[in-house]
C-alpha cells in the first residue's frame, strides 16, 4: 500500500503545496508550488532525482524514459527521466 504522507518525513521533501502526482511503475514523481519535481521508489521513497523548475510546478507526466512538466510560465520542460538532463523546453502559445 502507498502512504504518500510518508513521503513528506525525508530531507528531499516538498516545502509548499503538491500540486501533480503520477505513478509509473516502480516511480512516484510529486511536483509543487515550491518549484521541485521529486522522482522516489515506490516501494521504499528513496529519491530517485530532485528537479528545480524556474516556476511552480502545475502538472507533470512521466514515462519509461521521460518527465514533463509545466507551470504558469507557459515552459513546458521535458527531461530524461534516467540522467535527469534537460532535453528541451518549448512555450506554449496563448
């Protein structure tokens, strides 16, 4: 069973409102209005990766091999979900 408010006792924590979960697999990625995206292990919350967005973080998704992100700057981030690079950023229109 997954208790997300578990997650919240590690250093590696979110320090204002989740605002996106997704579960894929094995992984949780949890983002916020703190700017962080935070990738744990299901099964045991050992942080995987830590990201810092320029802005809040509004929603996310994830994949075998990626993570996007997006906020209120209309930047929509997508990174490889393994080393954690950003691959490429693009801006939505309107």
């Amino acid at each position: 069973m997954l208790t997300l408010c578990h997650f919240g006792l590690h250093k590696n924590h979110h320090d204002d409102i989740v605002s996106s979960i997704k579960i894929h697999g094995l992984l949780v990625a949890v983002a916020g209005w703190d700017r962080k995206i935070i990738i744990r292990n299901i099964h045991n919350s050992e942080v995987i990766h830590t990201f810092e967005q320029g802005e809040e973080v509004y929603c996310i998704d994830m994949n075998d091999k990626f993570v996007v992100a997006g906020g209120p700057d209309k930047k929509v981030t997508v990174r490889d979900l393994k080393s954690g690079n950003v691959l490429y950023n693009f801006f939505s229109q309107g």
